[in-house]
C-alpha cells in the first residue's frame, strides 16, 4: 500500500549502506549505523529550502498576529467576513500559514518508512524491498557493541526482539540508555529554540501555549519512553534528525537576522537621507501646500515686445523723421515734435475709433490722432504752391 514511500527510503539506506560496508565491511554495525545517520542528512538536506520558507512563514505569520487579533475581535460574530478579510490580509502580505507545514508533513512519511523497513530485516527474510537476502542477513548478523539494531527490548508490532536475533539484553540496554537520554535531551532543546523565537502576542495565545508545552515536555519524555519499545535503529535516527534541526535552525535564523537587521538599515539610511540638514528650516507639507496653492493662483506674467505703430505724417507736411529744419515740426496732435523724430504720444483717441488692448502697456498704443493713422507715406513734402 505504502510502497511508494518504502521503496525510496529502502533505496536512500542500501545507497549509504554501499558507501560504507566497502570502508567498515558488509556484517559491520557501524556500517549500518551510518546508512541510517545519512539517510536523515540525505532527507533533510533536501527540505532545507523548505525548511527555510517555513521560517520566512512564520515570521510574517508572527508579524501579523496583531492585526489577525484585530480582526478577530472586529468580526468575532461573522466568521465568514472573517475569514475572507484573513485571506486578504495573508495575501497582502505575502504569507502562506500552509506553507510551512511541508517539511513537517515530509517527516512523518519517512520515519513511517523507516519504522517499517527496519522491522522487516528478520531472519530467514529473503528480501526487504531494495534490499536483497545478502542484505538482510548482513543486518540481522551485524550488532553495534553487543547491542541489535534491528531489535527491540520490549518488542511491538512484528519488531524483532534483541533474543530473537541472537543479542544480549545488557549489552542492549548499555547501548539504548544514553541514545535514549540524547534523544529526549535534544528533542527538549529543538523544542525550547522554536518556542524562544516566538512572538509575544503569539506565545499569550491559549492554544499556543498548549503546544508549547507538548513541544517542550510531553514529546521528549515520549521519545525516552518509548525508545525500548522499538528497534535501536530508530534512536539513531531520533537523534541525528534532532541534531540537524538544531543546527539548521541556528544557521537559517541567523542568516534571516542578517537579512531583516539590513532592511532596518536600509530603511532607517533612507529615512535620515530625507531629514532636514543641521540649520535648515524644515519644510512642513501645509507649508508646501500653501505655496503651491499661492503660485497656482498668481497671475503668469507675459513678456512682449512692444508693437511698432506706424508714425502718421504730421499736419504740414514735415517729415516725422526730421530734425525740425522743414516746417515747426507741430506733431498731429498739435503738440511740439522735439526735431528728432519722436513718436506721437498717443494722449488722445481719435473719435470712433476702437480701443486696442496690447500686453506690453501704454508703449505699444496706436495714435489717436492724426492724418491718416498709418497710412501715409512717410516721405510725404509739401504742397506744390500755385
């Protein structure tokens, strides 16, 4: 039924067996001590990226917990709504509460696996699914210090006994008590590192606090009790796989550490980039706004360049660029022409006459008066006399 896990983890284990039989020999125990050591480094070295997205999980998870507790208060009678603005919330911030249960969920199939391929190795056995009959009888004659690996002190289960493969109960015993006391101990410390990085709101948290507790008392104590009752094989494995995880969890939360104390600096750099210099003034944005407002309201001012309004000839016939030699220079309005050519100052509009509107002022304005308004020719003379 479950061969699709059995097979594998057989596999992975004959794999490492081979490695180290040819160093150790076939019937060695420490031979096969090490394939199920590196069976465990084998599984776990391919979890470790999940394993690190697990933790990048929790973080955010651990973040969030305030605002998750909002919402929980917010729509305590409509779990529905709540759950709908949970998701948003998850999505928002990038954060999977499934997705760190991979590396977790991954375990429990290997040491089901496990469990069963090391109860097959018996005696008169002639195959355990990869491994063949030379294997089998090489596991069922190899011992680690007098102690069976396949064996169990107080068997379960179809798990061989230590007697029924040819070992010594001491001998077993010398062998189980410090592996089952290292096996508690880190259990107990894996334990009390995951529950030491957990937030505050999450740790005041009733059922949190429940899990804490199994994590940290009840599961150790149930590895040291229920050691005898499998094969030493199993402790072996109990104990590598916690070892890893120590190691694996200081080495994954220091680097992520790392990584979130360089986005503080970063943050904290940006924010001081944008902080006024020692002496200025700071700009308050009220302040801003008015001054915006202030340049949107104020009239654009438009430069031009004042209009040339053609000069009219003046009433005797003089030149309006002369130098006063011909006539009086009298200009059209009747004022005096300073001899120089000068433009009409245009003080009078001529009756009818439509008022033009020139940006540049009162220097660009037609002449009111005169002979005809731009139209004679300047190089008007005299009158021929009669």
């Amino acid at each position: 039924m479950l061969n699709f896990i059995y097979y594998p983890i057989s596999f992975i284990m004959w794999l490492w067996h081979e490695v180290f039989s040819f160093v150790f020999g076939d019937t060695s125990g420490l031979a096969w001590a090490l394939s199920v050591v590196f069976l465990v480094v084998t599984l776990r070295a391919i979890l470790y990226k999940p394993f690190v997205g697990q933790v990048r999980s929790m973080r955010k998870m651990q973040q969030m917990a305030p605002e998750m507790q909002k919402l929980r208060k917010k729509y305590a009678n409509d779990k529905q709504k709540l759950a709908t603005e949970m998701q948003k919330l998850q999505a928002e911030n990038g954060a999977n509460p499934l997705g760190g249960c991979l590396p977790v969920l991954v375990q429990v199939p290997v040491f089901i696996g496990l469990f069963h391929v090391l109860r097959e190795f018996k005696p008169g056995k002639t195959e355990n699914y990869y491994f063949g009959a030379d294997e089998v009888r090489s596991f069922v004659d190899s011992n680690l210090l007098g102690a069976k690996l396949g064996g169990a002190i107080f068997p379960i289960q179809g798990v061989p006994s230590v007697t029924e493969l040819g070992g010594n109960l001491l001998n077993q015993w010398i062998v189980m008590v410090p592996l089952m006391i290292a096996a508690g101990i880190f259990t107990h410390i894996t334990a009390r590192h995951s529950v030491a990085r957990q937030a505050e709101a999450q740790a005041g948290n009733p059922q949190a606090a429940i899990m804490n507790k199994l994590m940290l008392y009840v599961f150790p104590i149930g590895v040291v009790v229920g050691a005898p009752f499998l094969p030493l094989a199993v402790l072996f494995y109990w104990v590598t796989n916690n070892l890893w995880t120590l190691g694996q969890q200081y080495v994954v939360y220091k680097r992520i550490d790392s990584e979130e104390s360089q986005k503080r600096e970063k943050t904290a750099e940006a924010a001081k980039s944008l902080a006024p210099k020692p002496g200025q003034k700071p700009v308050r944005p009220q302040d801003r706004k008015a001054s915006d407002v202030t340049a949107t309201n104020e009239p654009e001012t438009v430069e031009s360049d004042e209009i040339d309004v053609p000069e009219t000839a003046t009433s005797n016939g003089s030149s309006p660029h002369g130098n006063g030699a011909n006539g009086n220079g009298a200009s059209a309005n009747g004022s005096s022409a300073n001899g120089n050519g000068a433009r009409p100052s245009g003080g009078q509009k001529k009756p009818g006459a439509k008022p033009v509107k020139t940006p540049g002022g009162a220097s660009g304005k037609r002449p009111s008066q005169g002979g005809k308004s731009g139209g004679s020719r300047p190089g008007a003379g005299k009158r021929k006399r009669r």
